[in-house]
C-alpha cells in the first residue's frame, strides 16, 4: 500500500511594519492622506497627515512606514503648498486642490532623528521626514552612523 506524500504546511508569514528607520535618504510613496485636529490653547488646528512606504534596503523584511505632518494652509509660501507645487507643478494649484491625488506618488525623503530631552525615556529617536522632493532629486544613501 502507497502512503500519500504529505503536503508542506507553508503558511506565509506577513511582513511587520516598522517606524524605526535610520537616518538617510530613501525613495518612497505616499501610502495614505489624513486630515486630522491638534488642539492646542489657541484653538484647534487643521492638519494634514501624509504616510510614506519607505524603501530601506537594509530593512527589507518590514513595512517601513514613516509621516509628515503639515498644517492644512494652502496660502502661498506655506509649506504644504510649496511641497505640491514641488510633486505637480504650479499649475496643478489653480482653483482647488484635491489632496487624495497625493496616494500612491512615488518621492523620495529625507529622515532624520530626533534627539530631545523629553525622548529620553524611549529607545528609539523620533523619526522625522526632513525632506520630500521628486523622484530624482536627492542623492539616495542610507546614513551608516544611523546603523551602529
């Protein structure tokens, strides 16, 4: 009598997500848009929240997720308005602006740590996005020191 070969269990293990990144430049793509509410003692603000994939070649078996936050004020000279005019052109900024067309626009950004006294009791610096250009612009590099 033939026993039946048994079928291998592999059950694919999916990936975790990871906010600690170090310090370099990284392509990436805007994953998510949120409009969100600080409170703060002279009112309420409105912000827009901006979630980025990061591509981190040394950390290729995570979800590398970082955000930027912006105040949601399109006046000129603000800086969510020079980071669209920098992803589509002034001419995108005319009458109205809708804010999804931002998911899924590949970047690149710049994260940076930072150390305050108030982030002594974590392991982890803060992980802040410095910078966000075009694909293109930024020197792409993993800062070594962040990995030591």
């Amino acid at each position: 009598m033939l026993i039946p070969k048994a079928k291998p269990l592999l059950v694919a293990i999916p990936k975790e997500t990871n906010f600690h990144i170090p310090e370099g430049k990284y392509r990436a793509k805007i994953v998510d848009v949120r409009k969100k509410f600080m409170e703060k003692l002279s009112g309420t603000t409105e912000m827009l929240k901006l979630m980025f994939h990061v591509q981190v070649p040394s950390l290729q078996r995570t979800i590398n997720l970082a955000s930027a936050e912006f105040k949601l004020d399109l006046n000129s000279g603000s800086e969510l308005r020079n980071l669209l005019v920098r992803l589509f052109g002034k001419d995108a900024l005319v009458d109205e602006f809708d804010l999804e067309r931002l998911i899924n626009v590949d970047v690149e950004v710049e994260i940076e740590h930072v150390i305050t006294s108030r982030r002594e009791e974590y392991v982890y610096p803060l992980v802040k996005v410095r910078d966000i250009q075009k694909p293109g612009k930024l020197a792409l590099v993993e800062y070594k020191e962040a990995n030591q």
